[in-house]
C-alpha cells in the first residue's frame, strides 16, 4: 500500500512516463505569460529544473519542463518572488511521434507548489498534451488540450 502512495506523489511531481523529446524554445531570462488565475500576470524564467547543459550553454525549457520562475507583474505579494511553474504552452515548433508539427501563439506557464499542486484554480487557453501527460493536476484544470 505505501508503494502505491509514493508512486502517486512521483506523479503528482511530474515524473511518471519517459519524456518525449520536444524542441526546446524558451531560455533563462525570457518573459512569459502566466496562464492561471494565481495572481500573476508576467513571469521570468530564472532557472530550469533538472536541465544538464554544457559549460558556457544557457539552459533551455521546452512544454512540461519544471522552471523556476519570478513574478514580473502581478498581485503585489507576489512580486519579485520566486516560485515554481510548468510550461504549457510555446511558440517555437516541436514534432511529435506522430509527424504533426505544433506551434502556440504565445509562450505560456502554469505557477505551482513545490507538491505539484496547482496555485490558481483554473488555466486560461489550451495546454500542450506533453504537459498534460507528465502533470495530471494541471490536465484536471486544463480546458483545452492540444
């Protein structure tokens, strides 16, 4: 029975399957859009979670990466902290297994606690289904999934 719950928490962190590999788009210190109803409006992506880079090499996020993430705009107690988010949305073009190509219209992420628990209630726009696979809570939350 423990094995069970542990395994659940591996989920909830992210961590289930093996990852697809998916074009990374987005770089340390690029602005994105919070997507949520946490509060936030703009976030800095300061760090990416697990990234293993090369000296001299600014690591990248792609859709379902964890990042570390400061709030540029936004609830005024959240300003100018750092949280955890997961990207859910990304302009630059991945290919899945299947051959299609996708493209979002903007760069997006997800804010949530160290847990895995979503910090808003609701996500505004579609989510990409790579994110949506690796992070169930955010699926529940998601509208749209693409």
């Amino acid at each position: 029975m423990a094995a069970k719950a542990k395994t659940r928490g591996l989920q909830a962190k992210g961590v289930g399957k093996p990852r697809v590999r998916v074009s990374r788009g987005i770089n340390v210190g690029s602005i994105i859009k919070c997507t949520d109803n946490s509060g936030a409006k703009e976030l800095r992506v300061v760090q990416v979670v697990g990234y293993k880079g090369r000296r001299r090499r600014n690591p990248m996020a792609a859709v379902g990466d964890l990042v570390v993430v400061s709030v540029r705009k936004g609830a005024p107690d959240m300003r100018k902290k750092l949280f955890h988010a997961v990207i859910v949305r990304q302009r630059k073009p991945y290919r899945r297994p299947e051959g299609i190509w996708i493209q979002f219209e903007d760069n997006a992420a997800v804010i949530i606690t160290p847990e895995g628990e979503m910090r808003g209630s609701e996500i505004h726009g579609p989510v990409a289904r790579e994110a949506a696979e690796r992070w169930p809570r955010i699926a529940s939350a998601a509208s749209i999934i693409i």
